[in-house]
C-alpha cells in the first residue's frame, strides 16, 4: 500500500493516514479521503491571511453546497490537490514561476478525479460556485469591501463566514463526502 520509501526517492511525502505517496508521479490507489480531509483540515485559505483561521476544508464544503447538486462531490474535492502540495493563494498560482507547481496540480487533479469517478473537466458551475465562495470568504475573513468585489446585478450574496476549528472542519468535510 502506497509508494514504498527508498533513498533518493523524490516526491514523496508521509500522509496523515501513514502511506508513502508520490505527489509528482501520483497512484490513484494511494488517493484516500481521509488523507485529503485531514490535511485540507490543517491549511488555512489565504496563506494564513485572513482574521481568523478558515480551512480549505471548510472552504471545500461550501463550495461543495453552492454547486449544482450533480457536481456538488466535484466541488468538495476541487482542491483536492492541495492536500498533498499545499495551498497556494490564487495570484500567485497563476504567476510563471509557478509553472511547474501548476503542473504537478494539474497531474495530481486528474489522478484524484479518476479515484473518485468524476468528470476529467471540473464544471462550469464548480468553477462559478469557487467564485462565489472566494467572494464571501474574502468580505468575511478580510475585511475586503464587498462593493469592491460584487457588481450590482451579481446573484451573490455576501454572508458572514464562521471559522470553525480544524477537527470540526475535517468531520464537516468528510460528512460532506459521505452525504454524496
């Protein structure tokens, strides 16, 4: 079970549940739930600058709740990855040096999205219901004016995001998975 450690051996990390798992050459039986939910659990959204602390967990289950119901399992497991490479905030994702971590991102994705027998394209509303969530989460847990973020004729309605703590978001999160 999961990569086997041997000296000089890259790209692999321990995982909460115990396994060797090889994040640059990933093996989908080697993707656990339990894995994803607990370290997603541990990682604050923002990298760490927000207020208060917000897991990516507890971010995945909202978005998970803002989707369509059919791609509601796609939206919990979006950011899936980041539970073997890490949080990194949207801007700087985005930026050339950050290539090759978009790569291994994108590798790791579609490794995850087979496990879990979705789609190889994250849905349209997936994507929009991220959004949404990154609006809310940034007029809540930054202080960010929402007249800065929100257009006038935007569905979106800003609400107050409760922070919970990193075990509560982990059992949310798992909970979540186990309803779809």
């Amino acid at each position: 079970m999961g990569a086997q450690m041997q000296q000089g051996d890259a790209g692999l990390i321990r995982t909460y549940s115990g396994i060797w798992f090889n994040v640059i050459n990933p093996n989908f039986e080697d993707i656990r739930i339990e894995d994803i939910a607990h370290a997603l659990s541990n990682q604050c959204r923002f990298g760490g600058h927000c207020r208060r602390f917000y897991s990516v967990a507890q971010h995945s289950v909202q978005v998970s709740q803002l989707c369509r119901p059919e791609d509601a399992l796609w939206g919990l497991l979006h950011d899936a990855s980041e539970a073997y490479l890490s949080d990194v905030p949207r801007p700087l994702k985005h930026l050339a040096e950050f290539k090759a971590y978009r790569v291994a991102e994108e590798r790791l994705q579609r490794c995850i999205v087979e496990r879990f027998g979705l789609s190889a394209v994250q849905p349209d509303n997936v994507t929009a219901a991220d959004d949404n969530a990154l609006m809310e989460e940034m007029c809540s847990l930054m202080s960010v004016d929402a007249s800065l973020l929100v257009s006038p004729q935007s569905e979106s309605s800003i609400s107050t995001i409760k922070p919970c703590l990193p075990v509560e978001a982990e059992k949310r999160f798992l909970a979540r998975f186990h309803e779809l």
